[in-house]
C-alpha cells in the first residue's frame, strides 16, 4: 500500500527561502514518517507561532487509481473530534448554559433509561468530558460489533447506530471503575455528554459545536461526518476484517463512503483536514479560543498509565505529554480506513497535525478497549511526573523548528 509512482509531494506555502527551507525540513520528516507506516498517503501541516503555516500532501489518496495525495484533501478525523465537543461544553459552562461540576442527572435524569446508567446518579459532566465515569464503551464489546454485521445485512451499508441506541449499549452493564476512580477512555462517555448538552441547549450538538466552535475559530474544513458523500475525501484502507464486517476501501468508485460514519457522532463525529487540526488545538490548547481563564479546567488533568512505566494524562478533550520539545497537547484519531493527530507545543506556540489514509495496523479494536479496562484501576499517583515521549507528531514539529531529537533508544 505504500506510496510508488506518485508519491512526489504536493506542497503548499509560501515562496521565500525561509519558508522553502521549513517546508523541505517539514516534507522529508514527512516523508520519513510515511515511509514507516502502512499507508498509501499522507497530509500534515505546521502552524507558526507568526501564524503562518505549511501544509503538505505525500503518496496516493487513492491506490487503484494511481491518484495523488493532495495537501487539502479530508479524511475522518476520528477522535480528534471529541475535543472539538469539549471546546462546545467549555463554550456552554462559560455562557452559564451547563457547570462542568453539574451531575449529569441534572439533564438527563427524567429519561427513563437513565436510572440503568453505570454510575449514572454519581457522573458529572467533568466526569465524562475527562473519561474519569467508568462508563463502559460500547465499541469495546464484540456485541456490537455483531449488530453491526447484523443491522448492515438487514438495512444495507447506510445503517449507523443512534446516539440513544449507542448508550443504550452499556445500560445495566457494571461500571469500569467508579466515578474519579480511574480514567477509562470512552466513546460511549462522550456520546453520553452530547446527550446532555442537548438536553440543556435544546438544539442539536452539530449546531452547537458550529455555532461556538467551528465558525468562530475560522474551521472551514470540518464537516459533519452525518453522510457518505464528501468533498475533497481521501479514500480510507483497513485491514479488511474476514468476516466482511469492514471493506479493505472505505469509498466506492464515486467517492461515496461505503458506509455510514453518522456512528461515531460526539465520539469523533467529522471529516475534516490537516491544517484545520492544527488551527483548531492550537486555538484551544493555547487558551486563544474563549479567553484564556478555561485553561484552568482544561490542562486540569487525570494521570494514567496505559504503557507499564509510561505516564500519561488527560484533561478535557485533550491529552497531555511530555517531550523533547517541552509539554505538549492534543489529541490522537482513529476512524476505520484513516489515522489523525493533533499537538500543540505551548513553549514554543507551534501545532503540527498529520492525517494518514490507513488503518491498516490497527486491529482487533475489542482486544485495545479491554487492556485499557485493565489500566484503568491501576494506581498512579496523581503527581506522577509525564513521561517524555516522541511521537510521530514530535518528529514533524522538530524537524521544521530545527530541533535535534534524542536518538530512539534514548526516548
């Protein structure tokens, strides 16, 4: 699936010899990074502290057809989008619509299913937003990935699973931990949390997240992932499970998504591009989005440890790390077919992001869901230092800022 006879980059910038030096640096770290992951292609940007900004395109966005990848092409971000829904909570508890500390009864407590919530009359919309609930993910567990199977088979590839149907996923199920006990990452959380901004609003969590987030902020490319039609969409490759349940393609010969993203909704919920990841956590991890004073709640983090002897955390809609360029923030993707990444550099007021259209070394997503079950009652101390880490993203944004890493059996 790699790159071959067009994998010359598609390159965009300005033309002065400072920036034509930063986007060489930029496109053979690039390049380096591509080379070692099982995708035909890739798009990344870095944002500047001076606002500018380069965004590359390497390899193919579509195989077959020979098809290069341009720098603005779109793929599902995955889980980047549920910082774009922490953003829209964090919008709300500033306007005084939600409290972060609000028990998430308040909203959702006259349902009638509610009562069936793990944890439920303890949660607080923290809770969920820091995935410290211990509610369940219902992604986790085979059985819907057997509906799944079963729903497609019944109502053809346009299926997708309701936000009330995804909860109702996890109801009467024991919780991972209790509420504060431990940090469970959790698509079914989120959904849970898109629930009750809705509930508190009464208007749709999409119009929400457009109205205080997205147009604000100047995020053109982020769209709705709520149909299977999009423009300037990378084809996505999987691993193409044996039992039919996931295509090796994720696009027909049209263009169209061969089935339905709408699942995911607050759990990630759009199709979006490389430069608009950067803008985007740069805007919010740098306090620039409503006014610094949120980052109190924001960087306010939960520690966990889902490597032995790797320290991570977590605030609201945002990862925490440690690295060779100093603190970091920002948030991973996973969609079937793609891979995302967002990271913001605070002491150097750089972001870089990167979108690669694979998912190729992602398998057996169950198996992933149940060792983090296990990690999340794991005792950390919560003054536990970050461990320093480089990930794919570190290694974009030393290289454009000219920044040596520490050699690989050092990190």
């Amino acid at each position: 699936m790699m790159g071959g006879p067009s994998s010359k980059p598609v390159v965009e910038g300005g033309d002065d010899a400072a920036q034509g030096a930063l986007r060489q640096r930029f496109t053979a770290a690039a390049a380096a990074i591509l080379a070692r992951l099982d995708a035909p292609g890739l798009t990344a940007a870095i944002l500047l502290a001076d606002g500018s900004a380069v965004r590359i395109g390497l390899g193919l966005s579509d195989v077959e057809r020979e098809t290069p990848m341009r720098a603005d092409m779109r793929m599902p971000g995955g889980s980047t989008g549920k910082s774009v829904f922490a953003a829209t909570a964090i919008s709300m508890a500033l306007d005084g619509i939600i409290g972060l500390d609000d028990p998430v009864s308040r909203w959702l407590g006259d349902e009638p299913w509610f009562g069936r919530v793990p944890n439920g009359r303890e949660m607080t919309i923290r809770s969920l937003l820091m995935h410290t609930s211990g509610l369940p993910d219902h992604m986790g567990d085979p059985a819907t990935l057997d509906l799944f199977r079963t729903m497609r088979e019944t109502y053809g590839s346009g299926f997708s699973l309701s936000p009330l149907h995804a909860v109702a996923r996890v109801l009467d199920r024991s919780p991972v931990v209790p509420v504060g006990g431990g940090f469970f990452y959790t698509d079914t959380g989120y959904i849970l949390m898109g629930l009750a901004l809705e509930s508190a609003t009464g208007r749709p969590l999409y119009e929400e997240a457009r109205k205080r987030v997205l147009e604000p902020l100047g995020l053109a490319d982020f769209e709705p992932a709520i149909c299977r039609q999009f423009d300037r969409l990378a084809p996505g490759y999987t691993s193409e499970s044996p039992d039919g349940l996931m295509p090796r393609k994720t696009t027909r010969a049209d263009g169209r998504m061969q089935l339905s993203p709408a699942s995911e909704w607050a759990g990630g919920g759009f199709v979006t591009g490389s430069l608009s990841l950067a803008h985007f956590v740069k805007q919010y991890a740098s306090g620039r989005a409503f006014g610094g004073a949120y980052l109190r709640d924001v960087q306010r983090i939960v520690r966990f440890s889902w490597v032995p002897n790797r320290v991570s955390g977590y605030g609201i809609g945002l990862f925490a790390m440690q690295t060779p360029l100093g603190p970091a923030w920002g948030h991973g993707g996973y969609y079937p077919g793609y891979r995302s990444d967002m990271l913001y550099f605070p002491d150097h007021d750089v972001a870089v992001a990167y979108q690669v259209n694979s998912s190729a070394k992602i398998t057996n997503y169950p198996s992933i869901v149940a060792s983090r079950e296990e990690a999340a009652a794991r005792a950390i101390a919560q003054d536990a230092p970050l461990s320093v880490v480089a990930e794919l993203s570190v290694e974009l944004a030393a290289a454009a800022l000219r920044i040596a890493l520490p050699p690989a059996d050092a990190k």
